[in-house]
C-alpha cells in the first residue's frame, strides 16, 4: 500500500472548527469525485507530539507476477522496446496497441496508444518513469497520478516478473487484476516466442 501523507500545522489552525471545515471540504471532494470503491481509501487522523495533524491515504496495491522462459536481458529488451510493445501490449485478441513510444530513462516519457481493432475504443496509456535500471528495476507514473512498478529477477535463465501498481476506483480490484494479468500473460507469450 502507498502512504501519502500531508502535514497540516495546528499552530496556525487556531480554532477545532477550521480543522473540522477542512475535513468535511476533503469528504466532499471524494465524493464529487465518485469514489465508488471507498474501501479502498482509509483515513487516519492523530496527534502528534508538535499539535501537527497529519492526514495519511492508504491506496490498495494489486500484484500480478510471471516467469517467462527466458534470459532477463531478453526480457528487459521485449518489455521496454516499442516496436516490441505493440506486440504484446493488449489483454485481449480484439484489442491491439498501434503505436508506443518510449524515452528509457528517469524522467523519460512513455505512451502506448490502445484500441479496439475496430475502432470503436481507445485510449493512451502514458506515464513518467521514475525510475530506470536495467535488467532489473521499471518504476513510473502514470498521467492519472497512481504509480507502478516492475521487477525482473534473473532465476538462471528464466526471469521471474512482479508488476505491482496502485488500483484505480472506477472498477473492481478483481478486474483490474485480471485485466493487467491478461496483459503480462500475452507478454509472457511474446517473449517466449521471440527466444
């Protein structure tokens, strides 16, 4: 779970009531924003020793892993190359990724243009990588905010892939899951098929 916490100073919050305004204020913008998940923020508000309320957001993480048959340099090579992401970058056959663009480094830009092979749906999947080791470590924000990261651990031949990343609250955990699982399995796919 991410822990993001923001720190307000209660010297200059002289009355309870402000502190109280301010609390429902943040309700209220969660609930413009149609959290429909709720459970999947949790709220916590303490004292500290300094009178400085701290306010912590912990967002669910989801997990999905594989191991692909194959030497991790290949497998860094297939996951971070565009021409390669448009290969295998689709959880299902109906959908394709067009285009992909990749700049490899921290502070480098990234997009994947998804679709429908009809046409009727798309969208640009793109983010900021935070950080970039090669062979072993893919960390990146994505333009929604929510953070990712992916691991490649060389197991003799074989490499062993954790991608965790930050759910979203328009759909279930489940099917966000499945569907980012759907993607590392086709990846999976690829990557074998190319060694």
């Amino acid at each position: 779970m991410t822990d993001i916490i923001s720190t307000i100073d209660v010297d200059r919050l002289k009355e309870y009531r402000l502190l109280q305004y301010i609390l429902e204020e943040f309700f209220y913008v969660m609930m413009m924003l149609h959290i429909k998940n709720s459970h999947l923020i949790e709220t916590h508000l303490f004292l500290k020793y300094n009178d400085t309320y701290s306010f912590s957001f912990l967002m669910s993480r989801i997990t999905v892993e594989t191991t692909v048959n194959a030497p991790v340099a290949k497998v860094w090579q297939y996951w971070t190359a565009p021409e390669h992401i448009m290969q295998w970058n689709n959880a299902s056959p109906d959908w394709h990724t067009p285009r992909a663009t990749t700049d490899l480094k921290a502070g480098g830009k990234f997009s994947s243009r998804m679709e429908a092979k009809d046409g009727s749906v798309g969208f640009d999947f793109e983010g900021i990588f935070s950080k970039v080791v090669p062979n072993e470590v893919l960390e990146y924000g994505m333009a929604d905010g929510r953070t990712v990261s992916v691991l490649f651990k060389d197991e003799g031949g074989k490499t062993h892939i954790t991608e965790s990343f930050d759910a979203e609250t328009e759909n279930s955990e489940d099917m966000q899951r499945a569907g980012w699982q759907a993607i590392l399995d086709n990846f999976k796919k690829h990557a074998e098929s190319q060694s």
